[in-house]
C-alpha cells in the first residue's frame, strides 16, 4: 500500500513558481469532509462539539475552516487565546485546557467566558484568587497506571503530568459546588496517537463511569464529558486509518448502557482532537537541492527540521513521495536531510525509494498538525510559508514565510549594547 499526495507534479511545479520550496501546503476539501464525518459520527449525542486543539496548527485560516465546520478551539496559552478571540471565536467556542497555568491567563480565559479545565486541585484556589470561579468548569482526570485496551499497554497515564487523581477529582467537584458553580465537566487524555477504533470507546467507559460515582458522591451531574485528543493518524502506509464511524458507534454504546441508566443521558460528548483533525492534511513540499556519496547515500533537500520537527524530536515516521515518481520502483536506500548542523536533521534514514535527482520535489506525508506548529529558529533556519489548496483548486498563501527581518526582530535596539 502507498500513500498518495494530494497534489501532482504538474501542481507543484505550478505552485512554485509562485511560491517556492519549502512550503506546508493543506487540503481544504479533506479537511472539510473529514470533519463533517466527525460531526456525523457523533450526531447521536445532541450536544457534540469538537474543539480544535490549537497547537497542532494555529493557523488562522485554519481554524476559520473548522469553525465554519462547527468546531470550537482548545487553547492551552496566552497567545492561543488571543489567536481564537482574533478569528472570532467567543464565550463557550473556547476551551482552555492548560496545566502550570500563569495567573494572568486563567484571567483572560475568564474574560472570553471561555470554560477553564483544570488540571489540578490547587488551581481551584488559583482560579479563585486570579479572577473568581466561574460558572461553568471542567477536571481533568489522570487515572495513574498504565492504560491498556485488551492486553495491549497504549500508553502511561501514571508518569503523566496532567491531571487530579480519582480522590482529588471527587474533592474537587464538591469544592466548586460549594464555591458557586453551576455546570460541571470532566476531561482525560490517556493515550497519544492511537491507531486503534478501542481507545475513545474504552476511556469513554471510563469517564461515564466516573460521572456515576461522582453524581452520587457529591450530587454533581456533569453537563459535558471531554474525550479530548487522542486518536491518531497512520503515518506508515501499511496501517488501516480510523473509522471514526466505528468509534463513535463504541462510544454511544457505552453511554447508552452507562450514563442513560444513570440519568446522565443529557451530558454532552466534546472532543479536543489535533492530529485527527489535520495531519493527512497537510504535506511539507520540499526540493532536493544536493546528493552525497560518502559512507551512506544522502540526499539535502531545501526544508529541515525547523520546518518539520518530529523525525528529530521523536524518531517518528514521515512518509515521502518523489513527484511524478509514484510508480517507480523504490530500489535505491537514502537518508534524506536537512541542512542543520544537528545529525538527527534527517527526514528519513535508510528510506528505500526511487532514484532522485536533483530539483526532484519531495511530498513529505501528514504534516498537517504538529508540523509547521512545532518549528523553532535553531541555526537562524526560518519558518516556511503555508498554502491552502482551496475547493476550486486554487492555492492561497496562508501565512507568508519568515525573513530575517523577523529573526532579527527581537535585538532592534540591542545590536550595540555593550561598550
Ligand atoms: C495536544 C492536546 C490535544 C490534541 O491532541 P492530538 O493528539 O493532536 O489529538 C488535545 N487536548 C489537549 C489538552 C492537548 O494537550
């Protein structure tokens, strides 16, 4: 099986005359579609909202998509706030689920009217001190231990940072009770990137059945449960995508035979999803620009982990096409890098694909969150632009590449400052 760019030769080669490589570039289509299949998945659950974690693309066209879509944003800073307000998103559009949170930004989230999620018990003396409880407030659940699905360990909730153990949650709800507040939420994030239908459904259970215990240990009845982000994207081509219909079919189960009996059958469903939402959506569009033959076989292209952090970062997998190569036979073996003076710059390593030459251009795969948001300015390396590949087929630049002006914009007045 392969993997097939959303764009061809032919486009590319057009797109760069306009803008050159290297460049993130998104597919409008897609991202409408497959967010219209969340929408749908979930149409069961009256009150559904997906909140777009902001992080994965915080792109301000972007997020004017999704909230065309329905979507509301997830923030988790300051300026990701500030990026929702500017794109027009008010009140409740927001979620603000932050941990270590400054003072000053629980603040502002409260002004948006956004609903604060709290990542623990302190904060609920925080919130309190910074700017009041508000009405509406969210918890955020760490079960501690290993989460499996089956016999399978998907992730560590035990070594997470994140969230209130199951006494301090319980606690806590009945400490905002008395505090004033009026409508309740939970929120868990157990397990990164799942490539699996099981994961929402089986933390699903889990959450409804913690909204049980605490409807009858502290008279709370949550209003919404937050599945938050979690389900992943396969970024090798021999992995079966979700199906998101299949997972929200395992999480209506679970609350019709969980939550209705326990008359918790208006509590609204909310995802947090990134990666789900925009990762197949985006491709780093790069041009081969040196070969190299000395203990290994390499070939630099014009983009580098600046532009693409997770190969460097986590080892993670990219796929990549050589346009106008698709159906040519993968038998040569590179390490494909970048121009950072940082070995661990390569975008694949012993990758088997088709001969390249130089001024070849390279579709780097699913790229479309946690992909240009990642980026950072090592070795005075700038940030690319981003294209969007409208309905109609027309390009637009969504963010225009960085200049040194903007590298060098932090030292105005300080480039003589010691005498
Ligand atoms: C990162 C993050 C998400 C999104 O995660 P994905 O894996 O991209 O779906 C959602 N909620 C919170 C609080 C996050 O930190």
């Amino acid at each position: 099986m392969s993997k097939k760019p959303f764009i061809t030769k032919e486009q590319a080669e057009t797109i760069i005359k306009e803008f050159p490589t290297p460049f993130h570039i998104y597919d409008e289509k897609a991202i409408r579609k497959n967010a219209r299949d969340l929408y749908k998945a979930f149409s069961w659950n009256k009150g559904f909202r997906e909140y777009f974690a902001v992080k994965a693309t915080p792109t301000p066209a972007i997020l004017q998509i999704l909230k065309e879509e329905g979507c509301g944003t997830d923030c988790s800073s300051y300026s990701e706030l500030l990026m929702s307000e500017k794109c027009g998103f008010t009140g409740e559009d927001i979620m603000f689920s932050s941990n270590d949170t400054p003072d000053m930004e629980f603040a502002y989230a409260k002004k948006l009217g956004a609903i604060i999620n709290l990542d623990d018990i302190t904060h609920i003396e925080a919130v309190e001190k910074a700017c009041g409880i508000p009405e509406t407030i969210c918890c955020r659940y760490n079960p501690g231990g290993k989460f499996s699905i089956s016999t399978t360990i998907m992730d560590n909730p035990g070594d997470a940072k994140y969230g209130m153990t199951k006494e301090q949650i319980i606690k806590a709800y009945s400490i905002l009770k008395e505090k004033g507040a009026k409508r309740f939420g939970i929120h868990a994030f157990l397990a990164s990137n799942t490539v699996s239908n099981e994961y929402y459904p089986t933390l699903a259970r889990i959450l409804f059945e913690l909204a049980v215990e605490i409807k009858e240990k502290t008279g709370v009845s949550l209003s919404f449960i937050n599945l938050s982000g979690g389900i992943g994207v396969p970024y090798t081509p021999d992995k079966e995508p979700n199906d998101i219909f299949v997972i929200g079919e395992g999480v209506r189960k679970a609350f019709e035979e969980i939550l209705v009996p326990a008359g918790l059958g208006d509590v609204s469903i909310f995802t947090e999803l990134g990666r789900y939402m925009l990762a197949p959506y985006g491709h780093l569009v790069t041009t081969a620009i040196r070969e190299k033959h000395t203990h290994k076989e390499y070939i630099g292209v014009d983009a580098c982990a600046v532009n693409l952090m997770r190969p460097a970062m986590y080892g993670a997998y990219h796929h990549i096409t050589v346009l106008g190569k698709e159906d040519a036979p993968c038998d040569h073996t590179y390490d494909i890098t970048g121009s950072l003076c940082e070995n661990n710059d390569k975008f694949a390593i012993d990758r088997k694909l088709p001969e390249i030459d130089i001024g070849d251009i390279l579709v780097i795969h699913d790229t479309g969150a946690h992909g240009f948001a990642m980026g950072y300015n090592y070795n005075g390396k700038l940030k690319s632009a981003e294209l969007l590949l409208r309905e109609d087929g027309s390009v637009v630049m969504i963010r225009r590449p960085e200049t040194v002006d903007d590298y060098f914009a932090t030292l105005d007045g300080f480039w003589n400052v010691i005498e």
